[in-house]
C-alpha cells in the first residue's frame, strides 16, 4: 500500500509488515473493493417526533364536518399521532362516536386542531404518555399527574406556588374547590398535580424562574419490563376476557379477571372494548382501556389482575421507598424532616386514599438509622408507581442540599 508521510514523502509498503493495531486501523478506514465502509450514520435509526413536535407541528389543514370518530382518526394520519378517545367519558355529555364535530380548515397545529374540535362544547383534551386523549371536561381529572418544578435565582417555593393559583386555571385547584394541587417543597421545589396541558403552561409561563425536573426510573422486574414493552392492538367490541388473552399472548405474563369485583359494579368479563394502539406502552394501554371502564389493575403473584377501581383501594401492599437523597434537612433541629415529604405525597398522589382523610392507605418514616432513610407506604402497586416516579423527580431536581 500506498502512505505519505508527515514530511511529505510518498513511501510503498506491504501491509502485512504493519503490527495487527495498525492494520486494523488500515482496513477499517481503507475497505478492499466490493466492501464498503460502513456508514454509521445511515445506521442510526430515526428518531421518532416526541408528543411536544407533534402537537406543535403546523400543516393546512381541511377536513370537513364528520363524526367524532372519523375527524380524529384523520387528525392521527394528518399529524403522525396517537389519539385516544375517552368513550365512556364522553357517553356523559351526550356524544359519541356518530357526533357530528368540526370541521377543522386552515393552517392549524395539532393542538390548534384539538382547540377546535373542543371549541363550545365540553370536549377537553390532554396526553398520557405520549398518547393525546380527547375526554370530557368532568373526566379531565383522571389525567391528572404530578410534576417536580426546580426553583432558579432568587424566588422562593412559597411565592411562586401563590402566583401559580392566581394566575394559573384558578378555579381548578383544591382550594377553590377543584382536584389540582401545588405544595411548596422546602424553599426551592414546587411539586403540582394537574393535567397534562396546564403543567405545560406553567412550564411555558414561568420559565424564567424554574424549570421542570424529570427523573429516570429502570425497569427491574420482570413485571416493570413487562410494563414497558410496546404492544400493538385493534379491539373492535372485543370482550375483555379476550383483549386480556391478546395482551398476555404479546408479553408473556397472564392475566387474571377479579370477576366478583367486577360484578359488584356491574361489569362482566366480556364487556366489550373498543380501543385500537399501535407500538404503545403496555402500562399506558391498561390505564386507557380499564380507566374509561372504572377498572383497575394490579400485581399479584406475579400476574396482573384486572380489578373494578372500588377493589384497588383495598388490594394494598407496603413498599419501602428509599428516600436517603430527597428528605429535608432541618438545619435547626438537627434532623431530617418527613413531615415535609408525607405532606408533598399524600397532596400529590393518590388523593382521598390515605388514612389522614379516612382512606385505608399509610405512610410514616421507615428506616432512620445511620445515613440510610425509608419511607413506609401502605399503598395499591399503580399508587406505589406513582411515588416512585415522583420520588425520582425529585432526585433529580437535586433536594439533597435543599433545606426547609
């Protein structure tokens, strides 16, 4: 082969006299003909637009007056989304399917799309993951999800939290009488329990003071893996006791129907379900299509269970939840502050459930010793998610320094 050196001169030399490092390194960037390189960037496989693109992206739009059913199944194909539509939710305002809705002409966002199919009525729409759900407006609050906001400069938790409820959707939170929450954490983390659309509001609006802090959580089990595998389904009036035998068939873990509970609410096995996802989370396929059912699910034994939503505030189990990076320090009394977290989870999570209003589940400090601390939960296992997530949050808005 050919080199040339650093002075310039042009040398001929046999590649098998070059040691095995160099001649790697020679056929890798130098392929023999009939061989080419590989292109790593070719390789790379697309990224798909996340939730936030999809709903922003623009396009002319131009479909006419059409049924429910028909005008959104056009918005999924125009905009590349996944849409949900919250039958049961809507079967209380008086539209279904047939509903004549639009139509919707003109340079629209997904969003902007959404807004006008919502406009004088009592349609909402929110997101699940990364599935948009077009529910009611009395339903809205099944969507609600907690979100850990960090705190820059010179604002403190208390401050903001005031100008969120007075500037914010200020008839939807607790105070005024609805289902939203904000609970200051120490004086730099602001954790809110809303819905999908207003969380991203506050994001938007009060960017210049805080910004939203997300924590990863790693699947472990084989039950969590499970939960996390995308399946795809197209159930058209399928009975339940099918859709669970599909599902078990695509992951490989089965499922069992609590047909005593679901009888006491009214409900058999094979209620029928109408629900089509395409590559979707498990978990997020579960709480769509028995949500809008007033089912539930759990873990037992290693097998879901498909339980009515009165059973699951029964089905409780108690978890440990490491929380050694997210309790505060109370630097004047020389110990860690509990009160604060319990008072952030039970205002965030699973509200009405916990003893403090009546309900069966607990929470109280756990381990305290040496420099390890727990918290002790009492709670149903999508409850115990739903901490975890939060409590991950809130390590990665960096609470261990944050002080009362």
């Amino acid at each position: 082969m050919t080199l040339r050196t650093s002075a310039g001169r042009v040398i001929v030399i046999e590649i098998k006299k070059l040691c095995e490092a160099d001649q790697a390194i020679v056929k890798k960037r130098f392929p023999p003909p009939g061989r080419p390189a590989r292109d790593r960037r070719a390789a790379a496989p697309k990224r798909s637009a996340s939730i936030e693109e999809q709903l922003r992206q623009s396009k002319q739009v131009d479909i006419a007056r059409a049924p429910l059913k028909e005008l959104t199944a056009e918005l999924s194909r125009e905009f590349n989304a996944k849409i949900f539509v919250d039958r049961r939710a809507l079967e209380g305002i008086g539209i279904s399917d047939r509903t004549d809705i639009g139509p919707v002409q003109g340079s629209y966002s997904l969003s902007d799309s959404l807004d006008s199919v919502a406009a004088d009525t009592d349609l909402r729409w929110t997101v699940c993951r990364d599935i948009v759900v077009v529910t009611s407006r009395g339903d809205i609050t099944k969507y609600y999800r907690p979100a850990v906001f960090r705190l820059s400069g010179r604002s403190t938790a208390k401050t903001v939290h005031e100008r969120v409820l007075k500037e914010v959707q200020p008839k939807t939170w607790e105070y005024r009488g609805g289902m939203a929450t904000a609970v200051p954490y120490g004086q730099s983390i602001l954790v809110i329990n809303h819905d999908w659309r207003t969380i991203a509001e506050i994001e938007k609006r009060f960017s210049a003071v805080m910004r939203r802090s997300v924590g990863k959580l790693v699947a472990k089990t084989k039950i969590e893996k499970a939960l996390a595998t995308p399946v795809t389904v197209d159930f058209r009036f399928t009975g339940l006791s099918k859709c669970c035998a599909e599902l078990e068939r695509q992951i490989g873990i089965e499922f069992e129907i609590d047909r005593k509970s679901l009888e006491e609410i009214g409900i058999t096995e094979d209620v029928p379900v109408i629900a089509q996802f395409e590559s979707t989370r498990l978990d997020t396929v579960l709480d769509l299509i028995l949500g809008q059912l007033s089912l539930a699910w759990s873990v037992e034994n290693g097998k879901f269970q498909i339980i009515s939503g009165q059973e699951e505030e029964h089905r409780l189990l108690t978890i440990d939840h490491d929380v050694t990076q997210i309790v505060l320090q109370d630097p004047r009394l020389r110990m860690v502050d509990f009160d604060s977290l319990q008072h952030a989870t039970t205002n965030v999570i699973a509200l009405g459930s916990w003893n403090l209003l009546g309900g069966p589940a607990s929470i109280q400090p756990g381990q305290m010793g040496g420099r390890s601390f727990t918290m002790k939960v009492l709670q149903s296992y999508r409850a115990h998610r739903a901490i975890e997530k939060l409590y991950a949050d809130l390590r990665a808005a960096g609470t261990k320094n944050i002080r009362r």
